[in-house]
C-alpha cells in the first residue's frame, strides 16, 4: 500500500532489536525504491508522548500498517520496551 508522506502508521511487526512493537505509532518521512530488497522501503520517525523525535528507522514498507478508527494510543514509558 502505498501511504503519503507524513502519514501516521502503526507498525504491523516487533521490531525487538530497536525495542519498537507491533502497534507503536510512527510518521513515514521518506520513501525508497526498491534495491538490493524488492520491497520498496520507508523511513518511519518515531516520537515520544511530547512530539520529540526518538528515533528513525529505515524499514521495508510491509512493515507498516494504516491506524484505523476503532484503536487508541497507548503511552509507555520507553524504559519499558527496552
């Protein structure tokens, strides 16, 4: 699926090496064609509770999936996830 830049996804897996879980909420920020991997990639930015930028990471687009209206946010402490 292909989501306009800036848009809000959830992330559709645990990504355990960078403490992201499936369902933590990120902003795409850029895209990628596809390379050396077939999927075309984004750049997902992700931000604490204050809109502060915690971390970026470059993920293939499978890995994302679009909010929807019957979720809400949840906030951890990201002490939590490590």
């Amino acid at each position: 699926m292909k989501y306009e830049l800036y848009t809000r996804v959830a992330l559709a897996v645990d990504i355990a090496e960078h403490n992201f879980k499936k369902g933590d909420v990120a902003t795409i920020c850029e895209y990628f064609e596809p390379g050396k991997n077939p999927e075309p990639g984004v750049a997902l930015e992700f931000f604490n509770t204050l809109g502060e930028t915690v971390d970026v990471l470059f993920v293939p687009e499978s890995f994302v999936e679009p909010l929807a209206a019957d979720e809400i946010w949840h906030a951890c402490h990201l002490a939590e996830v490590a």
